[in-house]
C-alpha cells in the first residue's frame, strides 16, 4: 500500500509539473489554424474572414465532446450488436 501511494504521489507531481511547464516557456501556443492554415491562405491570397458558425471561446471543443460522449454511448449500448460474438468453434480451433 505504501508503494502504491508512493507511485499515485509520483505521478501527481509529474502531472503537475509537465501540465505548468509549457506556460513557463512561452506565452501563448498558436492553433494550427494560426500557425499553418492562416499562412497558407494569406499566400493564396484569400485572407480570414467571419465563420458562418463563430461560437466563443471553447464552445466548439465542448460541442465536439458532448458528440463524442453520445456516440460513446450509443457505440457501449449497442456493443453486442456492433461486434457479435464468435461461435465457440471459431474462438479455439487449435485443440492444443
């Protein structure tokens, strides 16, 4: 019990020192849309514009995460149904 609780306090302070570390090094990330997709348009010559659909701030990743929690479970509900189960036979054909 004692090592396990060793391993838990290790992990936590990896944890939070990789988590701090990138704010230490640098002030801000850009996106990819920032760093890649926007320099490749400017070249193009078609500069950035209003999206038809402009949530705030994270409200696209958390929209992203609620589809990805109902497929999640949609996919769980209907396991057997997606991925039946093999006859015995097929399972253990090498009789060894």
């Amino acid at each position: 019990m004692q090592q396990f609780m060793r391993l838990v306090a290790t992990m936590a302070l990896i944890l939070v020192v990789v988590s701090a570390a990138p704010n230490a090094f640098c002030d801000e990330w850009p996106g990819v849309d920032e760093a890649v997709v926007k320099k490749f348009a400017d070249q193009a010559g078609r500069p950035a514009r209003e999206p038809f659909i402009n949530p705030r701030g994270d409200m696209l990743l958390f929209v992203f995460l609620l589809a990805g929690a109902g497929g999640g479970f949609v996919a769980g509900y209907y396991f057997r149904g997606l991925f039946p189960p093999q006859p015995e036979q097929a399972r253990n054909t090498s009789h060894v």
